[in-house]
C-alpha cells in the first residue's frame, strides 16, 4: 500500500464487531470500500483512484464492485481501456462455461 498521511477515524464499540460478524481489520477494509464505491459512483473518483483507496489493483477493485452489486459502468476515460481488457479476458472464459 503506498505511504499513506490522511486517516479517517470512525468510533464503535465491540458489539458492532460482534453484530456484524467481523474482526477489526475487516470491518476497515468494509467501510473503505463502501467510501471508494459511493465516491466513484458519484464521479468523485477514478476507478484507479478508488481502488487505490482499498488497497486493490482496477481488475480487483472492479471484481469487487461486481460481487457486492456496484456498478461498473461508470467510466472515466482512463478507466475505459482497463474495462475493455478485462471484457476481453473475461469473455472467453465465460463463453466456454457449461450453459452457456
């Protein structure tokens, strides 16, 4: 993760950990995710910029979006080529899973 000087400090107590099923570091991990995905699906950020936020590579970052029902589609320019190769990765390999 790159050296990073701004810290965003949310108090709980134990019993959000206990309610949610989650240690300490998963539940950081969580809320840094839910502030990349709401900021990039205002614009606010790259998809570069917001994966970075979350400690994930774009094809990561993008991968996660996806499974937690994130849009996608929201691409700056930048974004685009990193969409189109993962399109072409992923094609293949869907296409040639049974049912398909």
């Amino acid at each position: 993760m790159p050296d990073l000087n701004n810290y965003i400090t949310i108090p709980y107590s134990d019993d959000v950990l206990v309610s949610a099923g989650l240690s300490a570091s998963e539940l950081a991990a969580t809320a840094r995710m839910a502030v990349a995905a709401k900021l990039f699906g205002e614009g606010r950020l790259s998809m570069g910029q917001a994966a970075k936020l979350c400690g994930l590579g774009k094809v990561e970052f993008m991968e996660q979006l996806s499974r937690e029902g994130y849009s996608v589609v929201n691409l700056q320019a930048d974004d685009a080529g990193d969409e189109l190769r993962l399109r072409s990765w992923l094609t293949p390999a869907l296409s040639s899973m049974p049912g398909r």
